[in-house]
C-alpha cells in the first residue's frame, strides 16, 4: 500500500550580527557567568539589532534551505512561520517573508504556540502535504524574543536569544511502515490552565501593549521536563520503537539541565541530545530547527537516521515528532 509521506529536504538558519555574553550581560543586571552557566548551560546569545527583524531572519533561513535544495520560492505551496513575535500584530509575518522571498502563489500564515511553535507548525505542514493539500511546504521558527525582555528582571533576561530556522519539505511516497523516511508521527498537546506560569503581560486586546515576559521558572522547570519525557514516549509508543532506536534528540533549547533531567526521566543516553543553548540560548520557535541545521550542516544527522524533535512552551504546550531524515 503507498502512503502519502512528508520529508524533509533541506535547512537553513539565521542569527542576527550581535552577540551578547554573560559577561555583557552581568554589567546590566545582577548576574554572573557562573550562574547562568551553572543554572541553564548558557554562555551568549545573539540579539537582533536594527534591520533585523523575525521577518528578516525569517527570510534569511527560508532562502538558504531554497538555495540549498536548489527550489525556486514559486514551487512552495505553503509557508507556515512559527512565532511569538511577529513584524506587527498584522498581517501574519509569514506573508511578508513570502512577498520577500519572491513567492507569488500559494499561502502564508502564522502559527502561535510559543517555543513549541515549530513542531506545532511541522505537525500542521505534515498534515497539509499527506491530505494532499500541498507538495512543498517552507515550515520556519524565527523570534525576535529579546524584545519581550525586562531588562531588569535578572530572573528572564539571561535566558532567552534571537534567531530563525526553516525546513524545506515535499510529499513522498512511502509503504506506510515506520522504514519510511520523513516524518513518521507527530503528537501536539496543550494545556491552558497554565496559561499564567509563563506568559507575556501585555497584548492588543488586554492592555494595548506589547508586554514583558513574566515566568514561574520552577513551575516551568518541572512541566518541561515531565511534558517533554511524555511527548517523546508517546512518539515511541505510537511507532513501536525504544528509545535505544533513536539516533538523535532535537529538544527545544531552554536550559541544560532540562535536558539532561528529561533525559534520565526516559533513560536517554545524554550523548545522542543535539544541544545549542550555549551558544543561542533559549530562541522560542527557533531553537529546534536551529539545532536541526547545525547537525545537518555538520554532519552529525546522516541519511536513514531515527530524529526526535521535541519542545514545550506557553499555554502550557508541548509535542514531538519522530522523524526518518
Ligand atoms: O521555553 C521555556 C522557557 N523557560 C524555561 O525553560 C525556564 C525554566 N526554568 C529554569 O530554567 C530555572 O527555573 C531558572 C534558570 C529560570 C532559575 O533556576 P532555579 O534553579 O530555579 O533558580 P531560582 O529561581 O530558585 O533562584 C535561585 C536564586 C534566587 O536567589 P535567592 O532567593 O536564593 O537568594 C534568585 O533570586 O538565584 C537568584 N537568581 C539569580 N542570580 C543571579 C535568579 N536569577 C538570577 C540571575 N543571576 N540571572
């Protein structure tokens, strides 16, 4: 029997010119390498500078996974921008970076699940393409988070970073087994009674504001990791596979030690985490498919490989999907 797949054909990334240290940082507010470091992994962020926008970081990781796949922009079907930070409150930013990238047909929108944006908006792509609605489709995470930030409010402004990331992806043919390359399952949860423990207090309707990021880190903590270690044995369970199968995990990047906690939760070997935060720190929508791009580029994911992507965000929301590169 042939079943419609999605696969993934290529990366690209972006990150924007300036690159804030812990050190830049703890000459702001009273912080310490030492302590981000030890508290989250982080050791520098990039921050978006003038010029830079989630639009043009957007359209800088769109182009590159284009070019590398050698895909003219009017052969994408559907472009789906996760973000929690877009251009203006509208339109979608999603049509701007497709009248950008010179795409004059198909259809552009946004996608709002915070930092689980990019395997919520994978999961709305991969059910357009297996129903047939679209062949190729441009799935990207692209935040300007930085300018949600209190710069004063030590407990959040050492945490979070800018950048984008996209995938390319087409519909396959596949024998409907989980052999199959692309895309094998994807589970999206979301639980609004913790719409307060990690939520920006501003917004159009509310107050007519943008707002700041207000976080119960604990309470965040916590939820992180046992909502990551499900999604990911619901992705096993779903398929049939042990988490021995699995040859890379692509977590959300909000902190070190999340990862290496939900890790242990699932007895995960550490060594198969593709882990970014140090450098990026937490890019909301964006960390996945930053860290995706990294391994591809680097040659850590490999052809036939068994990839689990995976994050959790506001809402609260989190999901997974299992994925044959
Ligand atoms: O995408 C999801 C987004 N968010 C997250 O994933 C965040 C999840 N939460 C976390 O990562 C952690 O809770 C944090 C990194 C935010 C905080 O780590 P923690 O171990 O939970 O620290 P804490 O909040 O218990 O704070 C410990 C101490 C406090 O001082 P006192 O009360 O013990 O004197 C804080 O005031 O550390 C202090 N503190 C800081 N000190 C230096 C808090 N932030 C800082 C800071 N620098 N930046």
């Amino acid at each position: 029997m042939t079943v419609r797949r999605t696969r993934f054909v290529s990366t690209g990334s972006a990150l924007p010119r300036q690159c804030l240290s812990n050190e830049d940082l703890s000459r702001l507010v009273d912080t310490s390498d030492e302590w981000i470091i030890q508290r989250t992994g982080i050791r520098q962020r990039h921050l978006a500078g003038d010029g830079e926008t989630t639009g043009t970081l957007a359209v800088d990781a769109a182009r590159t996974a284009l070019e590398r796949a050698d895909v003219s922009p009017d052969d994408v079907d559907l472009i789906v921008v996760a973000t929690t930070t877009a251009d203006h409150t509208f339109p979608a930013t999603a049509t701007r970076v497709q009248a950008d990238l010179g795409m004059t047909r198909g259809v552009a929108f946004d996608l709002q699940a915070v930092c689980s944006g990019f395997v919520f908006a994978l999961a709305t792509a991969d059910n357009f393409i297996r129903l047939g609605q679209a062949d190729r489709a441009l799935v990207i995470g692209s935040e300007t988070f930085t300018r949600l930030l209190d710069w004063t409010d030590r407990t959040t402004c050492v945490l979070f970073g800018d950048g984008a990331g996209a995938v390319l992806l087409e519909g396959t043919d596949g024998t409907g087994t989980v052999a199959d390359q692309g895309v094998l399952s994807t589970h999206i949860y979301s639980d609004g009674r913790q719409y307060e423990k990690l939520m920006v207090d501003g917004g159009p309707s509310s107050t007519r504001t943008v707002g700041h990021v207000r976080m119960d880190g604990k309470e965040v903590f916590k939820h992180a990791v046992s909502n990551m270690a499900y999604a990911l044995e619901e992705a096993l369970n779903s398929t049939g596979f042990s988490v021995d199968d699995l040859d890379w995990v692509i977590p959300h990047q909000a902190n070190r030690r999340i990862l290496d906690a939900t890790a242990k939760r699932v007895a995960l070997d550490p060594a198969k985490i593709v882990v970014s935060v140090e450098r990026h720190a937490n890019t909301s929508a964006a960390s996945v498919p930053l860290a995706l791009d990294e391994a591809v580029c680097d040659g850590r994911i490999k052809a036939g490989q068994l990839l689990l992507l995976e994050a959790m965000g506001g809402g609260f929301t989190w999901g997974s999907a299992l994925v044959r590169w």
